[in-house]
C-alpha cells in the first residue's frame, strides 16, 4: 500500500497531553499528527482527526523542530523508508501516550477548508496494525468517518468532548461536496450509509460494503467539484493534489506491505 502520509501541525494540545509533554519538546518544536490516506484528493473536506482512545502513540524526533505522532509500528516502518528519519532504522521516541490523552488537541489540517484547525477525536475502529493509526476524517466521502462523526455528535457527552467540535455548530457538520459521482451523487458517504441504514460505527459489516462502494464509484468515475483541481477526473487528481502536498512539505510518502502479503507469509 502507498499512502500519503500527511502532516498536520499542532496548534494547542489537550490540557492532559500538555501534561504529559511537559519537559520534552524544546521550545519552539512543531509537533505533527501524521494521518496516513489513500485518497489525497480528498483532504479539502477534512473536519477533524481521529485516534484510537486505548491505542498508544508516540511522539518521534525527526529533527531538531520537528516532531511526528503515529503508531511506533508505523515509526519503525518510516525509519526503513527515505525521507522521514535522518539515521536508518533509528526512530528517537521522546514521549508516549493514550489516544484519549490527545482528544480536543487543534491541528491544522493542510488544504481543509476549516483554515482555523480541526480537533483530534476519538474513533473506536481505528485499528493499530495499519497505516499510522492516525486517520484524517472525510465525512463527504469516507462512510467510515460519516458514520462516526453523527455518533460522535449524538452522543458528545458521553465521549467527553463538545459537540461544536465535530459539527461546528453547523447544521451540514461542516461538510462540504468535493466529489460529483454518478450514482451517489455529490456526498458519496452520507448517500451510503442513509442507503445501506448504517446505524453506527459499530455496523463494520455493513460499512465494509459501503467503503467498498464508495472507493469503486467515488475513484474511478468521480469528477473533482472543489479546488484547484475542479473538473478533472479523481483518477487524475489524486496524483496531483498528492504532489503539491508533498511539494509544500505538507505530507510524504510512506509505503506498507499488503496485509494480504504479510498474511500470506504468516
Ligand atoms: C482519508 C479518506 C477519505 C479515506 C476518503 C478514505 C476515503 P483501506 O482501503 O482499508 O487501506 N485508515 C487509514 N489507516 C487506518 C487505520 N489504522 N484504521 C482505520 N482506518 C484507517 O483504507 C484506507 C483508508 O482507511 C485511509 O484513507 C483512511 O481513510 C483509513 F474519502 O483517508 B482514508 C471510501 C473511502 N474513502
């Protein structure tokens, strides 16, 4: 799998992940949480972020300024690859914590069209053993983080965070169209799960179909109706918008083997 690793820069830490980072980033360091996507082309419509509450993360020195949160798998992973890590193989962890411990944390989310900052919240199916157990969330099109965003919302208290944090206080969620799609129209996801009556997160069934479809329409027959790139097939888009993203400094490459491989080979 080749993703694009993003980087989205932290604005203000949770008072609990402040804590826990007392002493040990030096003054002026940027830290970053490194979502890992297959669907670049999609990063206007980002409206938060999500870990995992009971996963562990930790926060790796690249550089003397810069700092990345991700899964120490995932870490590990970056450090055999060019371009993240300056040593091979080395991969400095200069704190650890719980997803839960990050919650509420402002990032800035690069081409997201919510320029003040998104909130990192808490989504239970994130799994540790892919990507970088950081997932940036696209509710226009990504079923998984449509379905997650309205539970999130519905039961905010409950999560422990505020409500304004998903929705914006905004009817639409803060959602915007980015795809034009033949058969689901123009917000894929929310087409999907009204469709399939995916109820919650917890559907994975069901979900599971409908990432499927999605990722079948959304990518091969999908028009691009936001951004510089408006008018082009997704297809042709995503290469693009992945460039320019690299380009700016705001993301890199990073490559996993197929789950398929590796079960394959026990
Ligand atoms: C933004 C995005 C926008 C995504 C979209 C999908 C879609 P796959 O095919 O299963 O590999 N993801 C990445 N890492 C994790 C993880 N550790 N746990 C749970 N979900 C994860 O799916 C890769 C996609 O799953 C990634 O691309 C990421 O969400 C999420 F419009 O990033 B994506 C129809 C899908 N649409």
């Amino acid at each position: 799998q080749e993703y694009t690793a993003l980087k989205l820069k932290v604005k203000e830490w949770s008072d609990s992940a402040k804590k826990i980072l007392q002493g040990k980033l030096p003054d002026g360091a940027n830290a970053y949480f490194i979502p890992a996507t297959l669907r670049p082309e999609t990063m206007y419509g980002q409206t938060c972020c999500f870990v995992g509450p009971t996963i562990e993360y930790g926060v790796f020195k690249v550089s003397e300024t810069e700092y990345y949160v991700c899964s120490p798998r995932a870490a590990r992973n970056m450090s055999f690859q060019p371009g993240t890590f300056p040593e091979w193989g080395v991969f400095p962890q200069v704190a650890t914590f719980k997803g839960k411990d990050v919650i509420g944390t402002i990032i800035n989310a690069p081409l997201s069209i919510h320029t003040a900052g998104v909130r990192i919240l808490p989504m239970e199916t994130v799994k540790d053993t892919k990507g970088t157990a950081v997932v940036t969330c696209v509710p226009s099109d990504s079923p998984d983080d449509y379905a997650t965003v309205l539970d999130l919302a519905k039961k905010a208290e409950y999560y422990g965070i505020k409500k304004e944090w998903v929705d914006f206080g905004k009817e639409d969620f803060g959602i915007i169209p980015i795809i034009e799609t033949p058969s689901y129209g123009n917000l894929t996801a929310k087409f999907l799960v009204e469709e399939l009556k995916i109820q919650s997160p917890k559907d994975t069934k069901k979900l599971e179909e409908a990432k499927e479809k999605a990722y079948k329409e959304g990518f091969y027959k999908g028009k691009m109706i936001y951004g510089e790139f408006t008018g082009k097939k997704v297809e042709d888009a995503k290469t693009l918008v992945r460039n320019q993203l690299i380009e700016s400094g705001d993301a890199f490459a990073y490559a996993e083997p197929d789950g398929k491989v590796i079960s394959r080979s026990g």
